[in-house]
C-alpha cells in the first residue's frame, strides 16, 4: 500500500502528516506500507487538488483540503487493504 500525503510545506501539510503516521498501526508498518510526502503544487493539480492539504492511498485521493481524523485515516486504510486482497498482517 503506499500512502501519499500532498500540500506545500505547510503547517496543515504537517499536521496531515502527524496524523497519517498515527493511524498507523504495527501490523500496517510490518506489512509493507509506504508513506510518502511531497510538497509540490504540480503534483497536487496533477492529482485533481486544488487545496491543501491531500491524501491519496493506493492512487484514489481519499481527502482534500482539510485534516481528516486518525480514526478516518485507519478508515480509509482499512478500506484499501480490503480491496487489495485483505486486511495486511
């Protein structure tokens, strides 16, 4: 799974950030998942968002201009490793 949060180096961006890597859990981190950041502009219009900051796992933006809770994160990611064949672990 890889999970990529977007914005530009701004205090949400870092706040988006914080809470991604809360939501995940041991099992998550053990079983492959790749966080990655990037604060440019032009891969967030490439990705259809248009405000910060964005987070898109496994391809689909899942949010976009605000700061989503952990427990929506753990949602998200859940829903993810689901369609991917099963919960990870």
């Amino acid at each position: 799974m890889i999970i990529e949060v977007l914005g530009v180096g701004d205090e949400r961006s870092d706040e988006l950030d914080a809470v991604v890597q809360d939501a995940l859990e041991p099992g998550l981190r053990a079983a492959g998942v790749t966080v990655r950041r990037f604060d440019d502009p032009a891969r967030m219009i490439a990705r259809g968002i248009r405000r910060v900051p964005g987070l898109v796992i496994d391809g689909k933006v899942v949010c976009r201009g605000r700061v989503p809770t952990a427990a929506e994160v753990r949602e998200w990611l859940a829903a993810a490793a689901q369609k991917a064949g099963g919960p990870p672990g």
